[in-house]
C-alpha cells in the first residue's frame, strides 16, 4: 500500500465502479482494491469484466464483476439489484462510463444523440437513484464520484452533444451535493482533458488516428507538449489517485466540485505553447506564423 493508500483510509469500505473493468475504469478499480477497498464493477466489455477478477483478488480486496451496459436501465438495475443483495454495505460510487465519436452536430441522427444523452448524463442519474438508498444503509455518509471533461466547460465543436451531456453531469452532481450534503454524502467530479486511454482514441476521427500512426509515438509527444502546460498528458494512474482523494477524507469538506486533471490545460484555456519561439498564446504569432503561412516554412 502507497502513501496516499494508507492515508486515504479506506479500508472496509466498498465501491461501485461503473465502467470499472477497463481503461481508466480499471486503474480507478485496482487504485481502489490497493486501498483495501471492496469493489462491485459493471463493464459493457465481457472479457474485461472477467480479467479485473483474480486482479482485484490478488491485492486482497473482493468483487463483484457484472457483465453489464450501464446505458441499459434494465442492466443498470440488474447490476445494483446485486449489489444490494451481496454487499452489505457502500460507500464509494464512480460513474466512468462516458465516450463520444466526434461528429459536426448537422450531421448526427437524433439516434444518434440520445445515445450520446444516455451514456454521458441519462445513466448517471439512474446509477445515483439506485446507490444513494444503499450509501443510506450504512448512515455514515458517503462519496459520489462522476467523470466530465473539459468539454463541458468550452465550446467543443464536433464534440456538442457529448458537451452538453457532460455539462448537464457537472451541474446535476453540484446540485446533487447541495441535496446530500448535511447526510455527508459529498458528490464531486474528475474532468479529465486528454489521457491515453480506449475511449480517448475513439473520440477521433479515423483520419487522425491514421495520421497519429504513421507519425508515430513521438509526434503524438510534441502535440501534448504545445497544449498541456506540464508537457505531458496524465496517466490513468493520476486520474485514479484523484478518485482516491475525492472518496477518502483527506477531501472530507469538499463537494459539489470538479477536479480538472489535466496537466493545467484547463488552466490555459486554450491557448496553445506554439513552437519556433512564440510561447503560450491563443493563436500563432512570430515564428510559427511564418512556418504555417508564409510559405517558405
Ligand atoms: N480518456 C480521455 O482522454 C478522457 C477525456 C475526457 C473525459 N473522459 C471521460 O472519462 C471517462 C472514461 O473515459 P474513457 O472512455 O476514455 O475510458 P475507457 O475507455 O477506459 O472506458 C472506461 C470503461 O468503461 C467501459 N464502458 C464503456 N461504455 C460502457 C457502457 N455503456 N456500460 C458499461 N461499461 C462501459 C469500458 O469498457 C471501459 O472498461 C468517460 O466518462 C469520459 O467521458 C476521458
């Protein structure tokens, strides 16, 4: 066990993870059974959802692994049908299930959208009706964790639904912990902006990703390097020690905020650190002007 493990304090209690067999739902599930947590996992992939198994037994924590889309209430409802009947207790639920596919909105079906609704807003409410009578059971309070992104705080073209849904997330989950506050159930959120994980490549157009592959590893490198300030994208790992904060009491009085974890890009607000000498500004000035434009770059 870590520093931050053992001072988190959170052995005994029990998690649900949703969407936490893969990815970065994963590293917030193994971050979580380090910390002598028990955890119930749902995750809409089969073979991940079986593999967290011996992983979360070998560091000594139980679970119980659901083979489940969280974006089908029915499943949802299976899941926390389960959850009730087999753990006597919770005190820990993060929603990571989350994702878009880029697209212009003109140019999205109303199918299409309503998923994107589902998955990234519908389901969260669904999950929280569902945990927050079993957090009540244990009457000791209790941390509600929900992913947003970045996206929810600009103006994301091609990502306007996605956007919308997060933002919606973001302001439910602060309203959320106005209601539960005096109970001690805190309710707060990680906005993640770029971390290497399966849902951070889906997001891009097949163009891109062809694009990224033949530049290669290097190239994808330097791209961080012009937008996040600490020059490197976070790990799955930074993500989950934030979950570990946001659960344990080392973050006791906080609630009802959002922990950007993204190397300080938020920060930046999209001003970008433009090579050829211009520095962090919101658009290209000097010697990246001249080697976009001027033709003899
Ligand atoms: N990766 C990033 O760069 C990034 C950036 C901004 C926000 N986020 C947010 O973080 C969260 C996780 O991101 P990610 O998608 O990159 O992680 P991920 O791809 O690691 O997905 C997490 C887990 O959720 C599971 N999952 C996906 N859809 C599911 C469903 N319908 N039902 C049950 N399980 C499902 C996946 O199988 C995976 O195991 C999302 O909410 C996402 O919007 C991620």
């Amino acid at each position: 066990m870590g520093l931050l493990e053992a001072h988190a304090g959170l052995a005994g209690k029990v998690a649900a993870v949703v969407g936490g067999a893969g990815g970065i739902g994963r590293g917030v599930t193994l971050a979580l059974a380090r910390a002598g947590v028990d955890i119930a996992a749902c995750d809409i992939d089969a073979e991940a959802a079986r593999t967290i198994v011996p992983e979360v037994e070998a560091l000594g924590s139980r679970i119980l692994s659901v083979h489940a889309d969280a974006a089908d209430a029915d499943a949802l409802d299976g899941f926390y049908d389960r959850v009730e009947a087999q753990l006597e207790r919770l005190d820990i639920v993060v929603n990571v299930v989350g994702g878009v596919e880029r697209a212009l909105f003109l140019e999205t079906t109303r199918e299409q959208n309503a998923r994107d609704v589902r998955l990234n807003y519908g389901y969260v409410l669904d999950s929280v009706r569902r945990a927050v009578p079993l957090i009540r059971r244990g009457a000791q309070g209790g941390s509600i964790i929900n992913f947003t992104t970045i996206e929810a705080h600009r103006g994301a073209a091609t990502y306007a639904v996605y956007a919308g849904a997060k933002a919606a997330t973001t302001n439910f989950s602060r309203a959320l912990a106005v209601e539960l506050g005096a109970e001690g159930i805190r309710v707060n959120l990680i906005a993640p902006d770029t971390t290497p994980a399966s849902g951070s490549n889906s997001a891009l157009y097949p163009d891109d990703l062809q694009r990224l592959a033949e530049l290669g590893e290097d190239a994808l490198a330097r791209s961080f390097e012009m937008y996040i300030p600490q020059k490197k994208a976070p790990a799955v790992e930074d993500l989950a020690s934030a979950v570990l904060f946001l659960a344990s009491d080392l973050s006791r009085t906080i609630t009802g905020t959002t922990l950007h974890v993204d190397g300080g890009a938020s920060a930046a607000l999209g001003f970008i650190d433009w090579p050829h000498g211009d520095g962090f500004m919101p658009a290209p000035l000097g010697g990246s002007l001249k080697h976009l434009f001027s033709g003899d770059g």
